[in-house]
C-alpha cells in the first residue's frame, strides 16, 4: 500500500458530485486542509446525479465485495450527521429481462441471505 500523503498536501478534485464532495468530506475529516473542489457547475452542479433528493442508494449487490462495501456505505449515510438528516430508507424492486438478470437477483438474494438479511420476497404479478 502506498505511504499515506503528508497532511500538507495540495489536493485538487475536479467534480463536485457525490464521489467528490464525499472524498473532500473524508480528506478534510482525515486532517487534510488543503483540499479543493472544482465543477464546471455551482455546487451542487445543475448536472450532478445528487442534485435532487430523488437518489436510491444499491446496497444488494451478486457479489460479496461490493454488496459489504455497500453495507458499510449505508451504515454511514445512517449514522453520519452530516447524511442523516436527509438519509430515507425506503424498499426497492429488483426487475429482471432476461434469464441473466434473473440469475443476478437470484445471486443477490443468496448474498443477502448468507449476510443473515432476510430474503427477497418475489412479485408474481
């Protein structure tokens, strides 16, 4: 792994959309000061995926890497108090077209069920 950065760092991202105003937030939380953000756009960006509150966070995923990054991504929309108060936990439906999308939903619920969650419930018509 490389060594960390000096605190000191100049540190430049280009985008203020959901990855970067969260990697900003985790830099200046981790002691980093000189962290700054640019977007063609005011921030929040006219043209950001988050900049509307209509956004569902995937948190089931077919494989068990991403599905637990997932997982302790939700934890920290949860209980984080900048995310909190706009953090809205509502269900989701798992559609499928083909027999290998049907093979992933069926993935996701195995790694749902192995994570003790419990299983999806199928929608028939």
């Amino acid at each position: 792994m490389p060594s960390k950065l000096p605190i000191n760092t100049k540190i430049l991202i280009v985008g203020g959309g959901t990855f970067g105003l969260s990697t900003a937030l985790w830099l200046l939380r981790s002691g980093y000061r000189n962290v700054v953000v640019i977007d063609a756009f005011e921030i929040p960006s006219d043209i950001s995926a988050a900049n509307d509150v209509n956004k569902i966070i995937q948190t089931s995923y077919a494989d068990a890497f991403h599905y637990n990054l997932a997982l302790e991504a939700l934890e920290l929309w949860k209980n984080d108090h900048v995310f909190k108060p706009n953090f809205h936990e509502v269900g989701i439906v798992y559609a499928s077209t083909s027999p290998e999308a049907s093979e992933e939903v069926k993935e996701i619920d195995r790694q749902r069920i192995s994570l003790g969650k419990s299983p999806l419930v199928p929608l028939t018509s």
